[in-house]
C-alpha cells in the first residue's frame, strides 16, 4: 500500500438476538488532538542565505513553513530530499504532480537516506512552494519554499562597479580609468554561477581573452544544464567615469564593531580610529580586513562598552571624513552569582526559586518536580563563592526521569509535561558566557511507562550522561515555546533564524571541583538583539526524560564577558 493507514475513528457496537432487532451506536467520542511538525529537513546543494557555508532549514512552526536555500550546484525542478523528519509518526503526503516517482515517495518522515528503502525515490519538483500534509487523526498542511542562489561573481584588477543582466544575458564591468581596455586579465567570471560554467566563442579559455576595446562573447551554462547546452552571454568592460565610494556603514557592538565599504578591487584600506578626545590614533590591523572583490569588511575589537569612538578610512587615495560612533553598553547578568533564592508551595509542598522575592529572570522546573515533593534545582552551600545551584537528575516517583535544569525565563506545568518560555528581555552584546561548574554523571536511562524515546536516542540508554549549557541571542519577537509533551514536542532549534549568536559547552566528564569555563558566543549576523537565553541542564537529553539518576551539574559566578 502507498499510504499507512492512520486510526481516526474508534467504533462501538452491541447488537445481540433477543436484545435490539437493529443496533446502531453514533460515535460521538471526540478524536484526540495530536499535532505533527516538521522538525528537520534538508535537500542536496543546501546552503545559507548569505554564504557558501552549509545552513539549516528555517522552520517556523507558527506559520507551518519551511525556507530552505540552495547553490547552484543543483536542479531545483528534480530536488532530492536528504532528510525529512516529522513529529509523532505522522503520515507524510505530497502532491504527485510535484514528485519525480510518486510511488516510490516514502510515507512517513526519514532521518536519512539511509532510513528509507533503497528504491525510494526522494526528488521534488521545488520551482513553487510544495505542500506537504502530515496526517495524524487530523491534517496539517505544510509549506517548503526553496530560494537557489546562483553565485554569479565577477574579479578583475581595478574593478570598480559590475552589473549583471540575466534577462538579457549581458554584463557590463566598470575599471579604473587607468587600466588599459585592450589588456584586462579576468581573475573570476561566473555568469553561470559558481558551479556553471563559461567559454569564449572562440575558444579557449576566460583567461586567454584579454582585449575588451569592444564587447566580448561567452557561452555559459548552469552546471545542471545538459552538456553543449548553452546560452550566449555578452561582457563589455567599460571605464568608470565615477569615483569609489567612500561612504561606509558601521554596526557597533559592545566590544566589537564592524565597518563595511566598497573599494576598487585590489586595494585595501587604511583604517585608523581612537577614543573621542584622545590625541593619538590607531591603525587597524590588516589581519582584521577582509576584502572581496570591491567590498570589504573591517572589525574593530576590544573596544570598550558605552565609548564613543572616531574613525576615518583612507582608500583609493582618498581619506573620508572623520565620523564617530558609540559601542553598547554592558549589560551584567542579573543574579548570576546564583545567591539570591526565594521559595513557593504547590498542595503544601516548598519548591525553590533562583530569584530574589519578586523576581523572575530565571526559571526551573521546580514547579512540576514539586508535585512528587522534590526539588530538581537547589541552592547549596557547596560553592566557589557563597551560594551556588545544585541541578540533579532524579526520578520523579518511578513516573519520568526529571533533570536538574536552569534558564532565562518561565516554566508552566503541562499535566505531568511541561510548557517553557526561553528568553529574557536582553539588547546587548556579550562576548561570552563565563562561570564555575563541577559536574557527576550517571548512566542514562528511563523510568516509568510513559517515557517514549524517538529512535535516534534508543542508543543511548545505559551510556554515561553529559551536562549541557549553552547561551542565544535571539531578535524574535517574543520568547520561545518549549513543549516537552510528546505528542507536540517542540524543542529549540539553535540554528532557527532569529539567533544572531550561540555558544554552547557539552560534557559527560566527572569533574570533582570547581573550574572556570568561558562558553564564546559566536555572531552569526549584525542585528540587535531582543532577548537573552541561558539554558543549564545536568542532563543533555532530559527533555526526553533520558537522564542519569544521580547526575549533578554544579553552577557559581555566572557573568557574561565583554572583551
């Protein structure tokens, strides 16, 4: 059969001779609700929007959509699917207009290609968005949008300004006024992309044309082209008539800041900046210069938060005028010496709280751990200064494992699950996430007949635990939802497109006392961000409910680091 079947109806019936001459039950009991997402997904040739580098699928659960980018290596009209993964075993259905071999199109979700059958056939037709349905006792539709990038550059020694015409197959490349027209030497011509590729008419090779007093021809084609099939493209190479630029644009940080500007292929520029109101200026280090093509990118570090600086860039043999910018304040982390501590009560039993009375920068999941008259996350005095935080993973009463857990934000019982807001109100820019922590860990298991693993992490069960800490900054809107109820699990996804910067530190090693780490926050773009998330769990995978009974993540002097 194609398609599984999914149970949706639960039926009733009682008819007996002697009791009813017809017997017919109307169902009226309601159909659960069991959501599915797609919580994974990638394609051949997949990158990032604005590298060649490697990117995860941007999933956005509230929209049910999926944005994927891809290289030009690959026809997007017959894409394959390497990874498809769905919640809850949902069926998986697809258009088969869109699909290469429809029959051969697995239903259900797949972690690899290895995981389906060695027949399958996995090949969409991505030209528009495609709908995926999953189905569980209802439907939820799905859309895949996939963006090629075809990475058209153009190199040349004295290079000014390009512009590409794809319409019309034609691109004009502006030099300095100096360069003679009858001697260029392209260094990179990709008008069929980085993978296409690109012939003289003539023959020969790009590099074997050098006189451009009057417009030379190309055939190009995009590496999934057939072979021989080709378009004709036109390159003329004109002097430019205009200066570079000089204006440039400054994203300030804390400690750092970045400054992007274009000059003339070939040159790099002088930088120099100083504090506003000292006398001397520094020159920035070359090392700290990036330069493609006509752009460049320069950053400024160890700057000093909340200082105004000036700077001026000297290119082409020009120097701009002197202008000025501010870096961001630091913000400190707010009780992370983790000294302040409050209490509640649920049905007459005390949880902890990592607050001052009043307070709610941090969360744990003392809350529902309470309801079994325990605490996950203590205070101790077993610390590297004053007070510190005791996170332990325990069996809460044989039902679920339960791991010690800290973070920026709120926690709400979901039955014996939980629901989690990650995130506080945050607009800086640290550098690093710096503390002490020792560390005990214990052999993985589970407990309890309600615990179901996901297949990936069957393996892992009886293998020694590892703590797990890592800190985001997010732009999103608003915090982020964490469900760790099975049927709708939905869990954070460090490479989500909101993130601008993630650090993270794993360990499953014993460590008896206390040492300092500094956990690097690594930007992945220049946006400002809207909030902070910290998440410190003495067990890696607890929400799962896979933990180590007995595993112990120590934590004191909690700081975020501007340097």
């Amino acid at each position: 059969m194609k398609h599984k079947e999914f149970i949706k109806r639960i039926a009733l019936g009682l008819c007996g001779i002697g009791f009813f001459a017809s017997c017919a039950i109307e169902n009226d009991i309601p159909y659960p609700i069991v959501e599915s997402a797609i919580t994974g997904m990638t394609v051949e040739g997949q990158r990032s929007e604005s590298s060649m580098s490697f990117a995860a699928a941007s999933i956005d659960n509230s929209t049910r959509s999926v944005q994927i980018y891809v290289n030009d290596s690959v026809d997007i009209t017959n894409l394959r699917i390497t990874q498809l993964q769905i919640s809850n075993n949902a069926e998986l259905l697809v258009d088969s207009a869109v699909c290469t071999d429809y029959s051969r199109f697995p239903d259900t979700g797949f972690a690899s290609l290895d995981s389906v059958a060695r027949t399958a056939n996995t090949r969409i037709d991505f030209t528009n968005p495609v709908k995926f349905t999953l189905r569980t006792y209802q439907d939820y539709e799905w859309t895949v949008t996939v963006n090629q990038i075809i990475q058209r550059d153009i190199e040349i020694d004295g290079l000014r300004d390009y512009t590409i015409d794809v319409t019309n197959r034609r691109a004009v490349v502006y030099v300095d006024p100096t360069k003679d027209l009858s001697n260029i030497q392209f260094t990179t011509l990709n008008l069929g992309g980085y993978y296409g590729e690109v012939i003289p008419v003539n023959g020969g090779s790009v590099s074997d044309i050098r006189d451009y007093t009057s417009p030379q021809e190309f055939y190009v084609r995009l590496n999934w082209e057939p072979e021989n099939q080709y378009t004709r493209w036109t390159v003329y190479v004109l002097h430019s008539d205009t200066e570079v630029s000089t204006e440039t644009t400054l994203f300030p940080m804390s400690a750092t800041a970045t400054l992007s500007g274009t000059i003339q292929s070939g040159q790099t520029p002088v930088i120099e900046y100083r504090e506003q109101g000292s006398s001397s200026w520094q020159t920035l280090s070359t090392s700290s210069i990036v330069v493609s093509g006509t752009s460049y990118t320069a950053t400024f570090s160890g700057l000093t938060p909340g200082q105004t600086y000036q700077y001026r860039v000297t290119a082409n043999g020009t120097t701009s005028e002197e202008q000025s910018f501010t870096t961001v304040a630091a913000v400190a982390l707010e009780n992370g010496s983790l000294e302040n501590w409050s209490e509640g009560t649920l049905t007459s039993n005390t949880y902890y709280i990592p607050n001052a009375e009043g307070e709610t920068f941090w969360g744990t999941g003392n809350s529902a751990t309470a309801i079994y008259n325990s605490n996950v996350t203590t205070p101790t005095d077993d610390s590297y200064s004053g007070k510190a935080a005791e996170l332990k993973s325990q069996s809460a009463l044989g039902v679920k494992m339960a791991a010690g857990n800290l973070f920026t934000g709120d926690f709400e019982r979901d039955g014996l699950d939980g629901i989690l807001q990650f995130g506080r109100s945050f607009s800086s820019f640290p550098t690093a996430l710096r503390l002490y922590y020792k560390y005990t860990t214990a052999p993985m298991q589970t407990v309890g007949s309600l615990t179901s693993l996901p297949s990936n992490l069957e393996s892992l069960v009886g293998r020694p635990d590892s703590c797990h800490i890592y800190i985001a900054l997010s732009d999103k809107s608003e915090p982020y939802e964490i469900r760790t109820k099975a049927n709708n699990r939905q869990l954070f996804d460090k490479n989500d497109a909101n993130i601008i910067a993630y650090g993270e530190y794993i360990s499953a090693e014993n460590v008896t006392s206390y040492q300092q780490i500094e956990i690097p926050l690594v930007y992945r773009a220049y946006r400002t961000p809207r909030y902070i998330i910290i998440v410190c769990s003495s067990s890696k995978y607890g929400d799962y409910y896979l933990a180590g009974e007995g595993s112990t993540l120590w934590l004191d002097e909690m700081e975020l680091v501007y340097e």
